[in-house]
C-alpha cells in the first residue's frame, strides 16, 4: 500500500467530481439537503490557472485516486494571521481507515506551513460523528461558542440580503 499525494492536475477533475458527488451524498445522508457537489466545468474553471480561488490536493493510493481536499487561503487575526480554510475532504469508502485521510491532512498542514499558515480551519455538521472523532484523533480542537453564519449575495435571479 502506498500513498501519494500531490496538488491535483486538471486532468484528475473527472476523479474529483466523482469524489465530490460521494461527499455530497454522504453529507445529505446525515442532514444536510444543501451540500452540492462539484461539476468539471466549475473545478476547471475555479481551481487552476493564474486566478484559482481554491486548491485541490488528491491521494493516490495504489496508483488510484482514492481522496481529495479542497481548501483556499484567508486571513485570522485570531489565530496569528494566515490560515488555510479545509472546504472538501473525502476519500472513497474503499480506500477509507488506510490513512489517506490523515495524508491528506498533513499535506495541506505542510502547504499552509509553506506559505506563512498558522492554522487549518473548517466546519462539519455535530452528526457527522465519524468525521468529529477522524479529526480529533488529528489533534484538532472545536471551537467553543463559535456560530456558522452565512449572507446569501445573489439567488440566481435576484439581488440577496445587502
């Protein structure tokens, strides 16, 4: 068993768009009706190139794509200043418990190192238990007292709050 992971290229969007799709449907299973997964056309067009908003890093285990993790740069004053934002992870059910997951994870902690990051940051839903428990046995921390908040900006027809 061996696993590599590396910065994904445009030819593996067809294998994160499968990813995705798993993530999506493993999110709606425990609640949550929303989580849309991506397509090639958005992935191509948002995550490579010169003006790319996200990055996306895959593991290869055996030569097969077997997980990926979607994450951009920020800014958090209260977490020493630049942090890196974890949108997407996921591996395949297969492949999961062979610590594709964790590589992922120390992949993008070393990118974020990289380029001046002093935290990795995300959200999962409470019912999400296996992912709670997958992350803490990584060493992170839940953030007490904290609310997940969001301002709709545009509904696809009209103007949203502001």
């Amino acid at each position: 068993m061996s696993i590599s992971v590396r910065s994904a290229k445009p030819e593996d969007a067809a294998a994160i768009v499968t990813l995705s799709a798993g993530l999506a449907e493993a999110l709606r299973a425990i609640g949550n009706p929303s989580h849309a997964a991506l397509d090639e056309e958005t992935l191509r067009a948002e995550g490579f190139g010169t003006e790319a908003v996200f990055s996306v890093l895959v593991a290869e285990l055996d030569g097969i794509v077997a997980g990926y993790l979607l994450y951009h740069a920020g800014f958090d004053p209260d977490r020493g200043g630049r942090v890196h934002y974890v949108v997407d992870l996921y591996v395949s059910e297969p492949q999961r418990r062979r610590g594709v997951g964790s590589a992922l994870m120390r992949a993008a902690a070393r990118a974020s190192r990289k380029s001046g990051g002093h935290a990795l940051v995300w959200w999962l839903r409470e019912a999400n238990r296996e992912a709670i428990a997958f992350y803490e046995r990584l060493g992170a921390q839940t953030s007490p007292r904290v609310r997940t908040m969001h301002l709709p900006l545009w509904t696809g027809e009209t103007e949203g709050a502001c």
